[in-house]
C-alpha cells in the first residue's frame, strides 16, 4: 500500500470528511513521526509497533561488483519493530497469502502447521 492507497481507503470509511482534510491529517501524522524520529525519539503504537532510530557503527564493507573494501560511516538508521498483535496477525493469514517464492517444502511445512 501506498500513501495515496491509504488516504483513498481512509476516505472509503470516513465518507463524511474532504478528502483534502484525510490527505492533510495522514501528512500531518508522517510529518510529526519523522519530527519525533529525527529529535531521537521513539514512538510506539500499541498493538501495531514500535519506531526507534539506532546507531550503526563505521565499518569496512566491499562493493560486490568489484571487490573494493569501502569505508562506510557510523549513521543513524530508523528501526521498526512489530507488536504482538501485528505478529500474530500476519502468522494468521500466511497460509491465505503464501509467499511467490516459497519452496515447496516450506509450504507443505506450514501446511499442516
């Protein structure tokens, strides 16, 4: 899903607000999520998740095509980690919406799961 998906199902069930004002308050949410993470911050939404930025260290990679060491910088990175819930209701539906590119033997497993 997309923004612009979210904003449209939004207005699907909210058909007594403008859809300006769905497009507004979904922005306005983003933006002070983003606000909140870039002061450091952490933001957690019960049941769904939790949104924190952790530190990844400077480290010697190499570029795969050829083979070069690089130095990558220390930075800050964004990190999502799911609810109980979420988890448990993404488990709940693997078997109505199998992975394309599941091995067949993985899926017999989750079959009788």
């Amino acid at each position: 899903m997309v923004k612009s998906e979210l904003i449209l199902s939004l207005g699907y069930k909210l058909d007594h607000l403008a859809p300006q004002d769905i497009e507004f308050a979904v922005n306005f949410i983003l933006d002070e999520m983003s606000k909140t993470l870039a002061a450091g911050g952490r933001i957690e939404v019960r049941g769904f998740g939790t949104f924190s930025v952790r530190y990844r260290q400077a480290r010697r990679a190499h570029n795969p095509r050829t083979g070069k060491k690089v130095a990558t910088p220390s930075k800050f990175r964004p990190h999502f980690k799911p609810g109980k819930l979420l988890r448990q209701r993404v488990d709940k539906n693997r078997l109505n919406y199998p992975l394309k590119d599941q091995p067949k033997v993985a899926r017999a497993l989750f079959q009788d799961a």
